[in-house]
C-alpha cells in the first residue's frame, strides 16, 4: 500500500509540474510566436518599423524574408534587412489614429 500510494504521489506532481511549465512557460512563447507571425505577414510598403538595434524607419519594399527599410530624413539612407531584425511595427493609419486622440484628449484639458 505504502509504495503505491507513493508512486501515485510522484505521477501527481509530475502531472503538476508539467502543467506548470505547460502554461507558464510554453503556452506563452507560442503566443508571442503566433503574434510576431502575424505582424510579419501583415507588413506592407509604407509602415514604419522599429529594428531589433533600436533604428526607426520606413518601410520601401517588402520580399519574401528581406525588407528595404529607409532611415532617417534624408531619403539616402535605404538598408534591405531580414524580416527577423524588426521588433515592432506601426501602421501609418494607427499613427494618425493615436494623434488624433492625444489632440482630442488636449483639447479637453484646455477647456
């Protein structure tokens, strides 16, 4: 009895460690994969993106796994990178939806 009820102790936590690593630690990379998936698919000519150095820039043409990304003001600058270097984009329709908010919420502190 005593050894069953031991082996019956051990199955148990290991059900319950593997569960905790389970959702604490997979379930959440393969989200974070799925959504870095998502941005990538859903980059077009015209967003601007934040690389993985820190650089901001524009997008100026997208290919299967490159992107030629434009930096800085002066329109010389054109770099083709990996698709893997940007860490965050922004799409020129959320950046004038974000302006729009920040004017409207000015607005009303002014009044």
């Amino acid at each position: 009895m005593e050894g069953m009820n031991s082996s019956l102790s051990l199955v148990i936590w290991m059900v319950v460690m593997f569960a905790f690593i389970y959702f604490f630690m997979i379930r959440p990379q393969n989200k974070e994969q799925k959504a870095k998936t998502a941005m990538m698919s859903a980059l077009a000519v015209g967003d601007t993106v934040l690389t993985t150095s820190g650089f901001y820039g524009v997008v100026i043409d997208v290919q299967e796994d490159t992107v030629i990304v434009e930096f800085g003001s002066n329109k010389n600058c054109r770099i083709p990178m990996q698709k893997a270097a940007i860490a965050q984009v922004e799409k020129p329709e959320d950046a004038v939806k974000a302006k729009e908010d920040t004017d409207k919420k000015a607005d009303k502190k002014t009044k």
